[in-house]
C-alpha cells in the first residue's frame, strides 16, 4: 500500500492504527475530544451497569454502540480547523442525547425489567414516534418523554456498524416479504420479527412515510408491540395549499389520541416555548448554509447531515442543541472571517438523493481522495421554514409544514418537481461544478426520474457523477463499490489524479 492516509489503515477493516496526525493544535484537541466521549460512555455504562449489560446481551443490534468512539473517528477523518472542531462538538453532543435516551428507554424496558411496577410506571410516560416524524409535537406534553421508536435499535445502528442490519434484513426476507424492498423497512421488519424492540412506552404515533415499504413495516410493529396505534398520515402533494388544512386535521386528530392515552391535557404554551428554540435552530443552520456559499466552505463531512437528521428529528426544541449550534457557528465564523481553509479543494459538489447509512464518512473520503467538498448535501436541507407562534392556528400549520419536509420526506414526496428543481436551484446557489448523485438501488421512487436527473444535467453542462449505494446493505452495494463508482468518473469524464493515491483503492469490507 503506497504512503498516504491509508498506510494508516488495518487491512480489511480499514480501522485507524492510531490517531491521526493533523499538526499540534489539531492533534491535542481531537484528542481531548475523543477523552470527553470516552468519559461520557464511561459515566452512562457505570451509572446503571447490570441494566447496561441486560441490554447488550438481549439486543443483538447493542453491540453495534461499542464501535461508537472508532465510528467518530471515520466521520471526523482529514478534518482540520473549524471543521474539526464543529464536527466533534456536534458528535460530543450526539452522544450526550444518545446515552440518556438509552438509559431512559432501557430503565422502562419490560424486556430487561419484566414484572417490574418501577418500569411499567416509566413506560407509561413515553410516547413513542416513528422515527420520521418529528418528537417536537411531542414537546406538547412536557409531563411525557417522546421517543423515536425506530431510531436507537435500527437508524443509529445501521451508520455505525454497516452489518449491523444485515441479520435483520435477512430475517425479513425468510419470513417471505420481498427482497427488493429498501433496506430501511426491511431492517425495520427484521426487528419486529426477531422481537428486538424494547417493550417500551404508553402508545405509538406512526405515518405513511416515506413510502409503502414503511407502510408494510408500520403493520409488523404494531402486531408486535400491542400499542396502541395511530397513524399520523401526510400529504404526498404536500406544496399544495390546499392540501395543508387536512395536514393540520391530522396532528390534531393525533393530539386528541395522545391525551386520551396518556391522560395529560396538550400544553400550547410547551409547545410554543418549544417552537421558538427551534426557530432559533433553524437561523443557526441558515448560517451554516451561508458560510458554505463562501469560497471557503467550513462546514462539511459526514457529521454535517447527521446532526441535521438528530436535530430536526430529535433534538428539535432543545435548548441544549441551540447552544451547542451557536457555539459551533462562532467558530466557523472566525474561520471564515480569516479567510482560512486548511483542506485541498479541487472541486465543489451538490451531493444528492438518501445517502448510505453504511458509508457515512463517504463525503470525507470524497474530499480527501479527490478534493471533491460536498458544499451541499440534499439530507442537510429538508425542513427549511420558521414557525409561526403567534397563534394556535399559525404554530399547527407551521408543525404541518414541519413534518411535511422532514428527513427523506422533503424531496422525496411533493411531486417529482420538488427533487428535480431543487437540484438545479442548489447547484447555483453553491456555485457547484459538478454533482454526486447518490443511485440507492431500492428506492423505485427516485429510481424512476433518474433519466430527467441526466438530461437536466446534460442540459446545464454540469459532469454528474452517478454512484450505487442500497442504503443499509453492503451485501449488495460495497462501501469499495461505491468508491469505485467515483474512481472510474473522476479518472475518464473528469480527467483528474487523485490527492491521495492510497486512498484509491483499499479493502474496508469487514470493518464495522
């Protein structure tokens, strides 16, 4: 293997051999960062051991939560200066969430605690969500603690450890659902059937997104769980006016559920507190957007999208998130204002469509291979609009318009128009010179409008480089697959040598 930053890499897993060298400064504060997790991790496992070490053992997807300090490491690798700095603080914070969530699902769990009046007393103040619907109508009831169902056994899992949904996966297609459903679903399913979610919370809200491989999911939960269950259907026309009247029926229906299945009454003034924090959120990441469209863009990497799925899906409406975003942009401001970049950029990049869960850091090895820098990424800008608090009225139509542009929902529904004209729309405003337009091999919807994807760009002379992924199977689609997609493009259309030659080709297919 030629000296570059693989010659720091464990053949066939692609694992660091030690820390990486990015000069004094950088070095001394990634390190430090990297302590802070570990003391985080170390204080949530000894504040409840023998629950902890229930749960590794009666969830197989648990296992995928060791790997957690090497999975930072991938996301944050090349970065120096305030990309460094922005992307563990927003980790850091991650895992702060993460730990307490967990210790608050597994303290109510019937599965680690059957027969225990203490964990059936806790359960019953969790509602639980689907995991693409925003917990911030659940900040409504202040009393209750709303959970993304889906998200800690499955989502979270699935970008640490890319095999981690490999079983499940299979479990589903042996039950005899179809194979060539996407594998979020798919994964989801699994979990059902194998009876791996924790036997948690008082009722479940669920959805019809995003497509009828969740809807075919949503049917194996519920038969599993027992809950009781309420969709809270969505728009598919959802840029449509008329069509916003029936989104805010829905939420109230939902709310009139959730107060008879919890026996609190709805907190408007919570919910507009709340509201108002996410407005102040939603102006932090404006910021970020506009530094981005700067010839030097700070804010980039793999940590970029997933702090904007945690916060518009979890952490929205958290006072705690809000400090840590202005923390963050203070210092990316300083970096822009120095006019400082200390990264390689060859070219600037409009990254679109779902990116793959088992390769989150693909944009970093983007950039450090080939100086590609992903100024934009479709998943870091869904659910755009402020709330209005100064009504009742005005704050359900801005929730509607919330969850009608949340995370794989934004683009994906809407008419074909909302991802085809986006696309073009970011592409100036980023002043882009190309587009990585992600391939998910399972998603029909998108798979269908794949030919105006090529014409527009064809159209506009923009190169776009097409690159396969199945979003959380790496049995079909490699992460090595996947890079190569990008070598052959950037070797023949764009006539480019690689920054980082090792980079090019290596074996990460038992990595986690």
């Amino acid at each position: 293997m030629k000296q570059g930053a693989a010659s720091n890499m464990e053949s066939g897993t692609a694992i660091y051999r030690h820390r990486e060298w990015r000069g004094l400064r950088d070095t001394a504060y990634d390190f430090t960062k990297w302590a802070q997790l570990w003391v985080i991790l170390i204080r949530w496992a000894l504040a409840h051991p023998a629950q902890n070490v229930k749960a590794v053992l009666r969830y197989r997807w648990m296992f995928s939560y060791l790997c957690v300090p090497s999975f930072f490491d991938r996301l944050c690798a090349g970065h120096r200066g305030a990309g460094l700095r922005a992307a563990r603080l927003n980790l850091n914070h991650m895992v702060k969430d993460v730990t307490d969530t967990l210790t608050t699902i597994f303290s109510a769990d019937g599965h680690l605690h059957p027969g225990s009046r203490k964990a059936a007393e806790k359960s019953k103040r969790i509602i639980c969500f689907d995991e693409l619907l925003p917990t911030l109508l659940g900040k409504g009831f202040p009393n209750c603690e709303t959970l993304l169902f889906q998200m800690y056994p499955m989502f979270l899992p699935s970008l640490i450890n890319q095999h981690s949904g490999v079983h499940y996966i299979s479990q589903t297609e042996l039950y005899g659902l179809p194979a060539d459903v996407c594998p979020l679903p798919s994964f989801e399913a699994g979990l059902a059937i194998e009876d791996d979610y924790p036997k948690i919370g008082c009722c479940m809200v669920t959805s019809n997104m995003p497509c009828d491989g969740s809807i075919m999911t949503t049917m194996l939960q519920d038969r599993r769980t027992g809950l009781p269950t309420q969709p809270l259907n969505v728009p598919l026309r959802w840029k449509r006016e008329e069509v916003q009247d029936y989104a805010v029926a829905e939420i109230l229906s939902a709310i009139t559920f959730l107060e008879e299945q919890t026996g609190e009454t709805f907190d408007w003034d919570a919910l507009k507190a709340a509201c108002e924090v996410w407005n102040e959120q939603q102006r932090a990441k404006f910021e970020k957007w506009e530094f981005n469209r700067t010839d030097l863009p700070p804010h980039t990497g793999a940590s970029v999208w997933l702090y904007r799925v945690f916060e518009h899906q979890v952490a929205c409406g958290d006072p705690d998130a809000l400090k840590n975003d202005r923390k963050v942009n203070a210092i990316l401001q300083k970096q822009v204002a120095a006019r400082k970049c200390p990264k390689s950029i060859r070219h600037r990049a409009v990254v679109w469509s779902t990116p793959a869960n088992n390769y989150p850091n693909f944009n970093n090895w983007l950039l450090d291979c080939w100086g590609i820098e992903s100024v934009c990424e479709m998943f870091d800008i869904h659910g755009t609009g402020l709330i209005d608090t100064s009504s009742r009225e005005s704050m359900l139509y801005g929730l509607a318009d919330m969850i009608e542009t949340s995370t794989m929902r934004a683009h994906t529904k809407g008419g074909y128009e909302v991802m085809l004209f986006d696309l073009w729309e970011k592409v100036k405003e980023y002043r882009a010179d190309m587009i990585v337009m992600y391939d998910q091999i399972s998603c029909k919807g998108v798979g269908a409008i794949n030919g105006l994807f090529e014409e527009g760009a064809r159209q506009r002379g923009i190169p776009m480089c097409r690159v396969r992924q199945d979003l959380l199977d790496p049995t079909s689609i490699s992460r090595r697959d996947m890079r190569n997609d990008v070598n052959l493009f950037m070797q023949t259309v764009m006539n480019e040598t690689p920054l980082d030659p090792s980079l090019v080709e290596f074996d990460d297919n038992e990595s986690w």
